[in-house]
C-alpha cells in the first residue's frame, strides 16, 4: 500500500481554510489553499495518509478528532525521537549569511532559486537613521509582488510554527555589504545620499525572517528523515517541499543542476504525464498534470468544510481508485533494482497513467475566465535506497495494533518526495476568480496578531542610491 506522511503545518493550513483556526494575515491565504490543494490530492492518491502526532500537547485530541482520517504515529515511539534529534544537529549547522542584500549561504540560495522567489535588504531611512530592511524583489502592485509576497508571508508564517512545537530559533545571520565589508555597531552606509550614513538597529523582520528560514530547514529535514525510516512518501507544506528538495538533493549528491532540472519540469507546458532521467544515481522525476480538485470539491458543495466530507465519498470512485492502484504498480517499479527492467515497467505504465490523468482533468476541473486551471505535482523519486545514518528500527510488540503501512518496515526501498511549484500554484489559485472566495469564506484573521507586511523594492532600482535608501 502507498503511504503519504503530511507534517502539522499542512494541517494547519487546512483548519485555516475550514476557519477552525486563525490565520495571520490575508496574504497568506493562497499558500494554504495551495496546501488545502495538497492534502486534497494525498487523500485522493494514497491509500493512507499520516501524521506524527507532535502538534501542541493541549491541541493534539481536538486535533485527532478534526482528522480521523489521518493515521496520528506517537513521535515518541519508532525511534522518531532519534530522528528529530539528528535533525536538529543538521539545521543547527546552517549559518544564515545575507551578503549585499541577497541570502548568500548556500541552503537559503537553493531554498529560494526552488521557490522562484527573490528577496533581498536594502538601507531605508527612518528617523534620519539607515536601517537594514526586507523586501520583496519586485514592482509594488505587480503580479509578482503578490506571489513573492504571500510566499514570503508565509516563511513568517512559520515562526508560529515553531512556537507551537515549543522551539526558539536562534536569528544568527552573518551580514557583509556588497564590498565584502562586515556590517558592525558603527557601521557607516558607503555613498549614502543622507548624512554620514549612520545606521541602526537592523527591521526586526530580518532575525524573524531568518529564523523562520531556519525552522523550514529543521522541519524539511525532520520529516524528509522521519519519512524514510517511516517507508513512507512525504507529502509536506508547499514552501517546506523547496527546502526538502535541496536537502535531498545534497544527501543523495546529485547533479548540481538539479534544482534548475526540477523547475524546468514543473515550469513545462502540458505535454506527457510520465517523465524523465530514468540512469543509475538519478532521480526519477514523474510528472503528473491534474486539476485543482479542492476547487471542483467547492463549486460542488459551495463549502471547504463540506469539500473535506465529500472527499472522503469521492475517493472510493472509479477513478481515484484505479490511480492508487497505478500508483501502487508506479512504486513497484521505483523499487525495482533491475534499471532496465523498471524503466521498461515505467514504460508500460505510461499510457495508462497519461489516460486516467486526462479523465480525471475533464471530469473534475473548473472553468474560469483564464480557462480551466491546471496544477503540476511532481514525484522526484531515488532508486539507490533509503537514507544513510537512520536509527535501526525499534523491535515492536506485535500484539499492539499498528497500521496497515507500519508492519513491514524493514523493507529495502528507496525514498520519494512530493514537489509542486508554490509561484505556479499561487497564480492557479489567484485564476479561480469567485470559486477563490467559496474556498476561503469560512477564513478568520486573528486582529490580535502582528502579520508582516510585505515592503517591495523595484529591480530596476536595486543598485541605485535615494535620499530614502541605499542598496548593502
């Protein structure tokens, strides 16, 4: 059977969309539509979807109850303990750089070239003084500036996570001018068009931007760890897949133009469903164009809460059963250790995917005045096994009742994860025109929270000096 582990933040995302919890800002709605979209899609495809029941202590029954249909796995047991705690030693050796206003350590560069977002820092006056600022790479009101900025929204968004797993990050981040020159107590701004440049204290946006980043880093590593000692696909928050990506990526040594390879898949125009590098040390990447079922589930029931019961009657049709089915055979092809012979399976199961894929686009999508919206979900899948330096898994009472996916853990696979392109999902969403507000009617902003508030910074200006701002 196929398995897909979620984390908590997707679920969260989903109680957002289903107002059963307060959402931070209206500018991160579209991400949590985007992972409304993902759950939807995990429940239709895997025949089981799971947890790691760490959410916050007093939350965890009321959130056990919020999904029955999500298999909840104790973080205490599995040798899951193991797990987070090498992942807290692997984050724990990023050292967050911005060097001339671009994040210049090579885990952040690589998060935000995979989510096609750009932001830098700039020096802006305020109260005579220069001081650092965050801002989005793009024209203020352009289409971009309200892609980059829900994006960035929600990397905020994730402090909040933190918070509710009980962590502190630490907001160390190095900061170098354009020169090379490290920016210090008394640092003066060269070429300042105002005074002697004098600064100050660095946007408090920045350490809670960069210890943000930090926790996407923990919580990408920990469940993409947790999902291969679980011999299960993750299925995670849209921004932690990027980060997910890069680490993978890294832990598995492939090629350095991997994150160009990934988006370029995601980016391509419809063509076949099954794609592509199928040699030995290279991840499959399996390509899968489908429409946005959370919005044919709303138009239908005029509801996201009503959406999430008719899924779980949906799910059981023809169709939804026939691709778990395929997808069941997909997997065994990934596993299989002869390469020809998979590629040669990989091959057969093409046509058949390709006919259900395009059955499904004409009998669930949405039509809106841009056409019928489309999403792209990629499965970057590697063959050679699963990851080095697990925890052996723990000997289990085989009296203790245990789900269907757990009981045969100690089986050689190798690791798969889900990826989808958060900036093309977010222009999808932005399409569906009034079937965008069906889906985010029941959703409730907290006035009591803070949000940030996107600042943009105009590429065209980004090197020049004003009275109001000097670039670092």
């Amino acid at each position: 059977m196929t398995t897909a582990l979620t984390d908590n933040a997707t679920l969260t995302g989903v109680q957002r969309i289903l107002g059963q919890a307060p959402s931070r800002s209206t500018d991160s709605i579209d991400v949590d539509l985007v992972a409304f979209e993902n759950f939807v899609q995990a429940r239709l495809f895997y025949d089981d979807l799971a947890v790691i029941d760490d959410y916050i202590p007093g939350l965890r029954e009321g959130r056990r109850q919020a999904f029955p249909q999500v298999t909840h796995i104790d973080p205490a047991a599995l040798g899951l303990q193991q797990v987070a705690a090498t992942a807290d030693t692997i984050a724990a050796g990023i050292r967050p750089k911005i060097h001339g206003g671009n994040f210049a350590n090579n885990e952040f560069q690589a998060l935000f070239e995979l989510l096609q977002s750009h932001m830098v820092c700039t020096w802006d006056i305020g109260s005579s003084i220069y001081h650092l600022t965050l801002k989005v790479l793009a024209e203020e009101g352009s289409q971009e500036f309200r892609k980059y900025g829900a994006v960035a929204t929600a990397i905020f968004q994730e402090l909040g996570d933190a918070k509710n797993a009980g962590q502190w990050i630490k907001p160390d981040v190095e900061l170098v001018d354009r020169y090379g020159n490290p920016i210090t107590k008394d640092y003066k701004v060269p070429d300042a068009r105002w005074g002697i440049g004098e600064t100050g204290p660095v946007s408090g946006a920045i350490p809670a931007f960069v210890a943000s980043l930090v926790w996407i880093a923990n919580r990408a590593i920990f469940y993409t760890l947790a999902a291969a000692h679980l011999k299960a696909d993750s299925f995670l928050y849209p921004i932690r897949q990027a980060y997910q990506q890069h680490y993978i990526a890294q832990r598995f040594q492939y090629h350095a133009d991997f994150p160009r390879r990934l988006v370029k898949q995601v980016s391509m125009s419809l063509s076949r469903d099954i794609a592509e590098v199928h040699t030995a040390g290279s991840p499959i990447l399996a390509a899968c164009d489908l429409p946005v079922f959370s919005a044919w589930l709303a138009q239908q029931c005029g509801d996201p809460s009503a959406a999430i019961h008719a899924l779980e009657e949906i799910r059981l049709d023809k169709p939804f059963v026939e691709a778990r089915a395929q997808l069941n055979e997909l997997h065994e092809a990934f596993h299989d250790q002869s390469l020809a012979q998979g590629n040669r399976r990989l091959e057969k199961l093409t046509a058949a995917v390709q006919r259900v894929s395009a059955s499904m686009r004409e009998k669930y999508s949405v039509k809106t005045r841009q056409g019928v919206p489309v999403t792209r979900l990629i499965t970057v899948y590697n063959a050679i096994g699963g990851m080095a330096g697990l925890p052996p898994f723990p000997d289990i009472d085989l009296k203790v009742p245990l789900p269907p996916f757990l009981r045969d853990m100690r089986r050689e696979v190798g690791f798969c994860a889900i990826y989808r392109n958060v900036i093309n999902d977010l222009a999808v969403v932005a399409s569906l025109g009034e079937l965008h507000d069906v889906m985010a009617r029941r959703v409730e902003i907290d006035p009591k929270v803070v949000a940030y508030s996107p600042k943009a910074e105009n590429p065209r200006f980004r090197r020049s000096h004003s009275q109001f701002k000097s670039p670092m």
